[in-house]
C-alpha cells in the first residue's frame, strides 16, 4: 500500500449514486508525481515477467496502461465498451449488480502466445477484469498478470483472479 | 507527416457509418515503436514550452496524452463526456453535424496561469478542441498548443484553432 499516493486519491460522496463514495484519482493524476510514481510502481513490479503488450480497460486503464507500455517498451491494446472499436472484435459478457454488460477487443490485437498484462485504474467485483482476461486467453494470448491503482478489498473481485499475479497500489 | 507513422493507420470502411473511412490507430498503438515514435515526437516538439500539465480528451486523447505527460513531467487532466466526472465540473456545448454534444472538466482541474497542453488521436471539425480550449481559458489556464496524432485536413478544423500552436503527426 502507497500511502502518499493514497493521499493524492479524493472521496467524492454520492457518485455515480447516493451512498457510494467515488475514489477519484484525478487529483492523483494531475500532479506531476502522482501519475509518475503510480507508473513507475507497476513498472518496478512487472518489468521482468517479458510482456509483449499492455491491454488497458475503456477508458481509466487507457490513463496508466499507455505510460507504462511506453516504459516498458511495448506495444497498447485497448479493450473497449461495445460498438467503439471499428474492425473486427471478439465481445464478452460480464455481471453487473443488475444486469449484464460487455467488453471488446479486435480480433487481430493479440497473436497466439503473447504475453498480455492488464491494467485498469480501480480492482472492484473483478468482473470486467475477468472478462478482459478470457477476451485475451480466448485470442491464444496469455494473462501476465493485473495492475490496478486501487483495489477495493471489501468487494472481493481478487477471488474472481485466482491464479493470476495481481498487483495494486493501494488497497481500500 | 511521419510516412513510418502513417504506414501503421488501417482504414476501416464504412465506420461508424457507411461512406466514412474510419482512421484506426489501434494498428499503431499495438507496435511498441509506433506508441513510443508517437509520444517521442509529441515530446520532442512541445518540450521547450514550459508546460504545466497535459489535458487529454476522452477516450483516445488520455492514450496519448499519459505517457506524453509522464515524459514531459507534469500532471494529466481528463476531459471527458457529460456524468463522467465525479467532482463539479465546467461544461462545454460545441456543435456536431447534427445537434450539439459537451464535454466536461473539473473545476479545480487547472489554476489560474497554468500553461496546458490539449492532446488528442484526431483533429477532424476541430469542434472538440476548440470546446476543450475554452474549457482551459474560462479556467484561467493558458492553452499551450494543441497534439494531435492525425489531422483531417479536408475538414479544416485548424480554422477553429487559429493563433495555437497546432503540431500534427500525420496529415491526410
């Protein structure tokens, strides 16, 4: 657990809906030191698991998965909301509270054998982590593991990423 | 224009819609070289600017926008959809061909004479840099140019942003 860029996260009561508090990570974004130490962490972490690509979750996991690719020399791949991406996608379902929702990646994004690693800014139930993750493995593709900037441990989406590596900064 | 860039755009026909020629940029972003040539040539031409912070629009602008923050050392700021953002924001109406749209920003996101630089993949109407540009201004901030990855220049959205410092990768 980062406890000073745990002091740069902001609460926000009542969004998107009354009675939940919104771990905001703008302000952790718009200083200089924020966004880098977060990148540099998860940098530090994975550096030596030989990632051939970052694959980053519509649209916070776009905010740190692209420094880090960068930093790790290697190529982004953005797993979208249905009807973004514009050639051919593999879709996947996943549970809301109430409900279902999908996720989306192109078909040609990843190739047989490579090495993925996930990133999303905020580790909650894990559904859409999951689903990012059968996305992959379903190209041939192999998870090397999850980044998330914040876990929320209460919500136990870790139990939905049994046998992956799963580093967060910080935990709730 | 950077010929080595724009050899890794696809065309995707008829996306979102039938007779539009959709410039896809995730056949770029998954080759380490072209994410990094990207970001590097962002960086090497905005680096003397004396910028404060990075301001992407949502959701293709943070791609680029993070890791050009991450190297220029300064904070990022995400513009983003109406409902998006957690904290009070600003507002801003700019005209699509049919109807209008907003985009948002926090309020607290910029301070008075902070000098902000606008990224985002694709200078098409100009309609949305121009709304991200006022959004700045009506801050107090000072827009320090504008980063874009693609430029459709038969669309003449540069009109929109006369008097910036416009720098485009690739021009078609």
């Amino acid at each position: 657990m980062d406890k000073k860029l745990a002091k740069m996260i902001r609460d926000v009561p009542d969004f998107p809906k009354e009675g939940i508090v919104f771990k905001d990570i703008t302000t952790l974004l718009k200083e200089a030191n924020g966004l880098r130490s977060s990148v540099d962490l998860l940098n530090e972490y994975f550096k030596d698991l030989k990632i051939d690509l970052i694959a980053g979750i519509e649209s916070r996991g776009f905010i740190f998965g692209t420094p880090l690719a960068y930093n790790l020399g290697v190529g982004f791949i953005p797993i979208r909301k249905p009807g973004k991406l514009p050639a051919e996608t593999f879709s996947q379902e996943y549970a809301l509270e109430y409900g279902t929702d999908r996720i989306e990646m192109h078909k040609d994004a990843v190739r047989e054998g490579q090495s993925v690693l996930i990133v999303d800014d905020l580790l909650a139930t894990g559904g859409t982590a999951e689903a990012a993750a059968k996305l992959i493995e379903n190209c041939g593709g192999k998870v090397a593991g999850f980044g998330f900037i914040i876990e929320l441990t209460f919500l136990n989406g870790i139990n939905k990423l049994k046998g992956y590596n799963v580093k967060s900064l910080i935990k709730y």
